[in-house]
C-alpha cells in the first residue's frame, strides 16, 4: 500500500551546474537533515546533487513531474521505499522527511528519536495532502486527473484566513466561481479562494459533485446498507468542515405580517417592470411558504405602482430618510458577468413553477374573511415616532454565551474613553502626498545576487503586500520579475534570518509598480503594491490594506473603506470609533512588516462593519449628526 511522504525545501533556484557548468533549477535543501539524501535515493537515477563544494545548502535537479506544497515535495513510496527512508534518516540528527499517517504528520525516526513523532508547531507540514495528485516514486508519474470536484484547504494560523484550494472537473463551473470571488492558478491549474469559508453556493457545488462520484463508485453499490464514507472521512477529503445534520431545522422567524406596512429596503423593480424607489410604501397582501434558499416572500401593494411578489430582504419596516436613496448591487471584476439580481431570480422561479405556495390569509390573518387593504388603511396604519430608527443588534451576547469579538470591541470601547484623532478631513479635502518613510531592511537576492537592497516590506498571511526597493535598474527589474511571475524573493537581514517574499503559489502579475529612475546616480527606485490594496474587492469578505503613515491618515482611509463596504450612511464623526473599534474586534490589524512604514490589514466583512455600527449607536457610542434628516 502507498503511503505519502514530505520532504522539506527551501523551493526551486536557478543554480549552475557543477559538473556541466549549465544553469539548471534545482531545489534547495538545508545541509544538516536528511532530506537531501532521501530525496536522491527516493528518485533514483532522475535526481542529481548540482550544488557546488562551497555551497550552504543542498541543490538536488530531478527530472520529471514534482509535486510541492508549501516547500514539502510530495511523493507516494511503497512499504520497500519507506524502508529505505528510515534507514537514511536514521543516521541524521534530523530527518526534515514527513509521513502522512492516522490523519498526521508525522517525522521519520533520527538518531536522536528512535520513533515517528508528530511534529512541533510550524516545525513540519500542516495541511492534508489526500486529495492532491501525488507523484509515484516508483514510476515517477502523476495520479490521474481527479473526478468530480474536491477542495482543499491551507491554513497555517487558525487566527488568519484559510486557502481553499478547488480541484477536479470545474471547467463547465467556470462563472459561478468567479462570480463567488475564486481565482483560477495558472501555476496549479486549478481555482482558489482566500477567506473564513467557502461562499455557500460553492460549496453547495463542491458538495453535489461529491455526492455525485460517491454515488457512481460501484463500491457503494456493494454496501448499500452502509454510508459511503464517515464525516471524518469526508472532511478530510473535502478539506472543509462537515456537521452532522440536525435532528430538526429550526426555520428563521418570519419578520412581517398580513397588512403590515413596509417601505422599499433599497431601489427595487416592479414586475412589470417599473421602477420602485428606495422608500415606497407599501402594505403586505399575502403572504408565502419559506423557500430554503431565498427566505420568507410576500405580495405587496406599493403606492401609485401595484402589487407584486417580493423576498422579505427587500423590504425593511423602517421609514425613508429624506435624501438617501439606496441601490443594490455588487462590485465585480472588469468584464465578468454580473450576477442575477432579485427580479431576474423571481422571474426565473415562476417560469419554472417553482414560486412558493401562498399561505391561507385566513389563518395568517386571525379570521375567517379576508379584505383588501385599502389607502385608508395603509394611511391609519402605527408610523414611526421618529424619522430614522435603529434596529437593536447583538452588541451583548445571550444570557450565558461568550462575546464574539465584535461584542467585546463595542463593550471595550464604551467602557474606556475613546482617543479622539485629529479633525478628519473629508475625502474632497486636503490631497496633498504624503512621505512614506522608509529605511535600509537588507539585500534582496533571487537567483542572482545585484546590490538591490530593501528600504520596506510587509507580508501578511506569506503574501507580500508591499515592498520598496532600490539599486541598479537592471537588477531591480529582475526582482520585478521574479514576483510578477510568482517566484520566491529572499530579503537578506544584517543581523536576522531571511525572509521570503513572494506574491505566493501560482500567482502572477498581482502588483502594480510605481517606478522612478534616477540615470545620474545609476540608481532605479521602485515600490511594489499588491492588487488587494489598489483594488479592494467590496463585494465579499476579501482583504485589503491601508498603508499607515500617521492615525489621522489611517483613520481617514478606513473610514472610505466602510463607506464603500457597508450598505448604510457613514458619517465623518464616526471615524475615531471605527478606526479603534475596529481594531479591538480584530477586523483591523498590523501585517508583520519592516521599513519604518506600518501596513495594516483590514477585513472586508460587511456583517461585522455593520453590527459595529449598529452596536455603536445602540450604546450611545456614537450618534447620528443633528443635520441628517
């Protein structure tokens, strides 16, 4: 039976060969463990040491399909060949060679440890390879192509976002993934996504096409009284988690009923056609059966337009605010196809008979006849006693429950007195630039070492985001180009260890460069920005940064981020609360950086922004400005 094995990298280099004298790529392996030893001796005669006598590391060419993930080169050995891996290991004070086993990883025996033991944290492998297309030691070739669709997962800190990465038959699913914010990996070959969880209509698909393949294997027809797999089973290869199923759905309450008044939560589109303001009053005339993907539904009767059918996330039982008008829509990428809104999916649902059944007025009602509303009824109906109302969120946790991190930010933040920054400037005020500091970090080196040296960088979560360097032009547009190519770029301390700074696996092309070349002194100065702070995505739960020169700037831009991000007014007052808040509730926080210059991270989650929000007013933390009306 084949067992998978790790062995531990520094990456791929473009190294000269010792023997021929050619620059060929070669992986760089450390000097004192044991995994450049058994590397050569797990591929045999397609593996060749090219480093030279007075190198640091070992340089190890193979010829071939390699699989690497995350610096471990993975391979599928047979009982014989895990053997012989012991045997080697064996005579080192450290293996640096992995087995995945019982749902583990664990480190072959050394002469220090005579047994497999797990390894430390961040000292070994930490995702799970099953899913991936491996390479067969013994012949040297790659698993066949993957059915169906699996997923998996990556993530080295249970406090940072994870990588889902999407494999298998995707091609015909190609628009659904991007729609749902996934990029496709020219390096991989397949489609990945950054965030807490998958988007639920991916996996939704990923789900159906499991089932799918189960249900086609013809071992499940030979045990049909048994499941096809456990939930640790199925977790483990699909790389998400898997709940067991409720023994009963309790369904969400219903906010509306019969005769209620609502308003137009946003600019929506009557079905024939018409346009409905943001505001529009109505009343509710039917009611519908919970449809498990769109929620409650009812029939309203707006003024001066008629009656149609409309989700209740339409609708909100809070009166207009003169001179806000609301459209809804969604931030997409150029030239990708905009998702279906809310009419197209009603229409689509009626055109295929599957509107929900109405529910008998009478019951809803509370008596046996049913009579229409009528203008005096929706002009008699209880109106709001002031002009705008907040609706109480979850700014304190349930009796009994532990506050999430937003509860405990706002609570943090009514307690303690909040630090008032300098008067924000609005953004049609001051444009003037800004210096960035910056300040000598190390050399900069790839496969060549040119004198370019690093005046700034920051990484967050192994992706950098911004990097500042400068040296002769020729060498530094070869570091561009490494980064731009998805390539590793180490920066080379004084007084510490290297650091890799890379636009990460299988990206390419994702910085926009600022460039400024100085011919009299033979010196090219250039800075580095990742697409994540040029183009934030506001259309789902992505990251973007804010390059932090002094609080007031900070402040100031973070604000412009929840004004975009969040579907409700943000006023200038509440700049101070959202950039500490924010903070406290860790949707805010400092990517591991270097330079004299401070990148902060910012969680693009609209919930989160909003409660914070919400919760803020609902304790007085702040207020709506006199002059809004």
């Amino acid at each position: 039976m084949d067992t998978i094995v790790a062995i531990s990298s520094y990456g791929s280099h473009r190294v000269k060969n010792r023997h021929t004298g050619k620059t060929v790529s070669a992986y760089k392996i450390g000097y004192s463990s044991a995994a450049s030893a058994v590397l050569l001796a797990l591929y045999g005669d397609k593996a060749r040491d090219v480093s030279s006598k007075h190198a640091s590391y070992h340089y190890i060419q193979v010829e071939g399909d390699v699989v690497v993930r995350h610096g471990y080169i993975l391979l599928k050995v047979s009982n014989e060949l895990l053997g012989q891996a012991e045997t080697i290991t064996r005579r080192f004070h450290r293996a640096a060679v992995f087995l995945w086993k019982d749902d583990k990883w664990h480190e072959l025996p050394t002469s220090r440890q005579p047994e497999y033991t797990e390894p430390l944290s961040r000292s070994g492998p930490d995702f799970n390879p099953s899913s991936l297309r491996l390479v067969d030691a013994a012949s040297g070739e790659k698993d066949a192509a993957v059915e169906g669709i699996i997923v998996e997962k990556s993530q080295r800190d249970p406090n940072e976002k994870a990588w889902f990465w999407i494999m298998g038959d995707t091609y015909p699913h190609r628009e659904l993934l991007k729609r749902w914010g996934c990029r496709w990996s020219k390096k991989r070959r397949c489609w990945h996504y950054i965030g807490w969880a998958l988007p639920s209509a991916v996996e939704q698909l990923v789900q159906e096409h499991r089932i799918a393949d189960i249900a086609e294997s013809p071992d499940s027809e030979a045990s049909s009284d048994d499941d096809p797999c456990t939930l640790k089973e199925a977790a483990n290869i699909l790389g998400v988690s898997v709940k067991p199923e409720a023994d009963t759905v309790v369904e969400p309450q219903r906010l509306y009923a019969l005769n209620a008044v609502v308003y137009a939560r946003h600019d929506l589109e009557a079905p024939d056609g018409r346009h409905i303001p943001t505001g529009t009053r109505g009343i509710i005339t039917r009611l519908y059966n919970r449809n498990v993907r769109h929620g409650w539904s009812y029939d309203v009767q707006f003024d001066g337009i008629g009656e149609g059918w409309y989700f209740e996330r339409e609708l909100t039982d809070l009166e207009p605010i003169a001179g806000i008008r609301i459209t809804c829509g969604a931030v997409m990428p150029p030239d990708a196809e905009l998702p279906p809104t809310d009419a197209d999916i009603k229409r689509s649902l009626i055109e295929a008979g599957q509107q929900p059944e109405t529910l008998p007025t009478a019951v809803e009602a509370g008596h046996s006849d049913h009579t229409e509303a009528t203008p005096a009824d929706i002009d008699e109906a209880p109106k709001i006693a002031s002009s705008i109302r907040v609706l109480k969120p979850q700014s304190q946790p349930p009796d009994g429950a532990e506050p999430d991190t937003v509860q405990t930010a706002i609570q943090q933040i009514k307690a303690a007195p909040m630090t008032r920054t300098a008067p924000v400037q609005s953004s049609n005020g001051n444009k003037s630039l800004i210096l960035i500091p910056h300040q000598p970090v190390g050399e900069l080196t790839g496969s060549i070492s040119g004198n370019v040296w690093c005046y700034g960088y920051s990484v967050h979560e192994g992706i950098t985001i911004y990097l500042n360097l400068g040296g002769p032009r020729m060498a530094v547009e070869a570091i561009r180009a490494r980064l731009a190519k998805g390539e590793i770029v180490n920066c080379v301390p004084w007084d510490a260890p290297a650091v890799e700074l890379t636009a990460g696996e299988g990206n390419t092309g994702m910085y926009t460069a600022f460039l400024q070349n100085i011919p009299e002194a033979k010196f090219t100065s250039l800075i580095l920005l990742h697409e994540q702070v040029m183009q934030p995505n506001y259309g789902g739960k992505s990251t973007t940064f804010i390059l932090r020169v002094s609080d007031e700037q900070a402040t100031l831009q973070l604000k412009h981020h929840a004004t975009e991000l969040v579907k409700v007014p943000v006023f200038d007052a509440w700049a101070d609360y959202l950039y500490q808040a924010g903070q406290s509730a860790m949707l805010v926080r400092k990517t591991r950086c270097a330079g004299g210059l401070d990148v902060l991270a910012v969680d693009l989650d609209v919930d989160a922004w909003t409660r914070l929000l919400t919760g803020g007013l609902e304790q007085s933390i702040i207020a709506l400005p006199v002059t809004a009306k």
